[in-house]
C-alpha cells in the first residue's frame, strides 16, 4: 500500500471516528436539552371560594391573552379554605407560589421560619372609595356595636388568617376583649357564613364579594363595622413564592409574572367587564349576574394596584399592628422578605 493511499484511509478513518463522536454526544445531550425545554410546572394556592375577590383563582382563566403559558411554564391552580392552612403547604413544599393573608404571611416568617418572598399584589383593603369587608349581624340582634360582641360567636373562614386579625384588633382596640375570653371563633367557609348568621348559630359574622352582595340583595342583616375601621389601610392578601423556586426558575417565573401582570390589566379593564364576569362564573359556577355591577367596579369591590404592586409600607403597619395586639411575637422589615424584580420587570417588557 502506498503512502497517499495510506494517507486517504487514515484520514477517513478519522472522520469516520470523529462523526461517531459526534452523534454519541447529540444522543447524550439531546434529552437533556428535551428536558430543560419542558414548561416549568407552577402549583398556586388560592382562596378559591372567595373568588373574584381573590382574584389568583380566576386570573389565568382567559389563556387566549397569555404569552408564555404552556410554552415555558404552566399551572396547577389548588384551592385553599384560608391562607393559614397554605403556610404548612409551603413548608411541605406542596405549592410554589400562594394567596397569603398578612397574618398569615407573618406566621410563615416568624413561625414556620420559611423563606419566601413577596413578588405582587393580591387585596388592599381600607382604600378611600373601594369596598371593605364587613362583619354583619341580623338586622333584629340585640348587638349594636362592636363591644356588644362579648360573650357572642363570631365566624371566621379560618383562625390566623387576615379577616381574623381585623376582627381581633378592631374588638381589642375598641372593648379591650381578647378571642377564646371574651368571645368565641367559629370557623365556617365563606359560603356557609351566610346561612350560619341567618340560622343562628353564630351571632355575627365577615362577609366578602360576592357573599355580601348576595346577602344584602336578600335583606335581613346589618352592618356592625367593616375592616378599613379595623385596621385602617392594608396590604390584606399579597403574592408571595418559595426563595428556592423563584431563584431556580426564574426565567419561567419571569414569564409567569409577565402574564400575571396581562391578566391582571386585563381584568382592570372597563371593557373586558362582561367576558370577566362570565369566566367568574364558569369558575364559580354561580349566574354572571351574581357579578354585574360590583365585580373589579371601584367603590363595589377590592382596591387592587393597577400594576400589581403590593403596598409594601402598608404591609409593615399590618407587622407593626399584629405585634401591638399580640398577634406576633416580634416585628421584621418587610422589604428583606419581598423580590418585586419580577413584576418590575414584566412592566418593563410590556412598556407599562
């Protein structure tokens, strides 16, 4: 054989070897790079019986507007009775992101010792001309006012959830009373309070969109006081996420959280207000009309920040008030347990 033969079969050889090489390495990394291109699965707790007031529950309803769902995330929406019951959930690591109260929100730091984040908007409640919930008692109770509470039951959807503190705070600040002392706790769902107040077997309860709507359509009940007189104003429910998740997944968070801010406007928006309403009540499976008329309308429901922006100084008072009132056992700055990069960011992209 001679040499420029030799040459020719040497140098296919390594081509030869080389390709061989080439497609073990693309058979190695082709599933990886399958895999790293599965949607990122997001499980979100929600108060799914207070929906539209806790918006979470129907916000990605209307896919159809949605950049990045099912492409580089997706959603396992999972119902909660109160936001209390989400912290363990947290913890377990059961659910990534969450509806938590501000109660709730300060017992997953100081308690369950969890690292989480505040990442959006959720319920502001005591903001001039929007809705505030209110506790109601039967239009013929002998209870008046606040202090005539003593003694009665009172429903709450859950222990250590934010409509629990308002109603601890506003009956401690005003008659001194303390719960399990001077008054008695019954937790009852949200669409069981109604027809537990008219029944009798509690003496006063919260009612929220859309119970209360319902029930004052139906007459029979009072007001006694709602939870701007409480508290004043209140970041009551916020967006909060696992550090982990977030600082793991945070391209696809980014995307989910440009998404939310979509369907959040969305909602907002005048014009959408009929096909909210019917996607409220596909969720809901109550008549759309259950929703006409104070459903996302200023001064008939919840104040929530046109960009999803949680009120973070408003949040600190509710820490500063739930220590006052012995509710927590310390106080903490807010702001090292929020990461509003997120929605920063997903106002950035959408040019907000």
């Amino acid at each position: 054989m001679d040499n420029r033969l030799r040459r020719t079969m040497t140098l296919a050889l390594r081509r030869f070897t080389a390709s061989l090489v080439v497609l073990a390495a693309f058979a190695l990394v082709a599933p990886l790079r399958a895999a790293q291109a599965e949607p990122v699965k997001i499980r979100w707790g929600v108060l799914g019986a207070a929906a539209p007031s806790d918006i979470s529950a129907i916000l990605f309803a209307n896919t159809g507007i949605l950049r990045h769902y099912g492409k580089s995330y997706v959603l396992e929406v999972i119902s909660f009775r109160g936001s209390a019951l989400m912290v363990p959930a947290l913890a377990a690591k059961e659910i990534d992101v969450a509806a938590l109260g501000n109660l709730a929100f300060a017992s997953a730091i100081l308690n369950a010792k969890l690292d989480i984040k505040v990442i959006a908007d959720e319920v502001q409640e005591g903001v001039a001309g929007w809705f505030s919930g209110t506790w109601f008692v039967l239009e013929d109770s002998p209870v008046r006012k606040p202090c005539d509470l003593k003694g009665k039951s009172i429903a709450v959807p859950a222990k250590g959830t934010a409509l629990d503190l308002a109603l601890r705070a506003m009956l401690k600040k005003t008659c001194g009373f303390a719960a399990d002392r001077d008054f008695s706790l019954v937790e009852v769902g949200f669409a069981n309070q109604e027809p537990f107040l008219r029944d009798k077997k509690v003496d006063a309860t919260i009612l929220i969109p859309p119970f209360a709507q319902r029930a004052l359509a139906k007459g029979g009940i009072r007001a006694l006081f709602d939870n701007e007189a409480a508290i004043g104003k209140s970041q009551f429910v916020l967006t909060v996420a696992r550090t982990e998740f977030l600082e793991k997944n945070r391209a696809a968070m980014q995307d989910f959280m440009e998404d939310f801010l979509i369907a959040w406007r969305w909602y907002l928006d005048s014009k959408n207000m009929e096909e909210a309403y019917r996607l409220t009540a596909a969720y809901t499976k109550l008549p759309v009309d259950t929703f006409r008329g104070w459903a996302f309308v200023k001064g008939k429901d919840y104040f929530r920040d046109p960009m999803a922006m949680p009120d973070l100084d408003a949040l600190q008072k509710d820490i500063r008030l739930m220590h006052e009132f012995g509710f927590i056992t310390q106080t903490f700055d807010v702001r090292k347990h929020a990461d509003l990069s997120f929605i920063e960011t997903a106002k950035a992209r959408l040019k907000l």
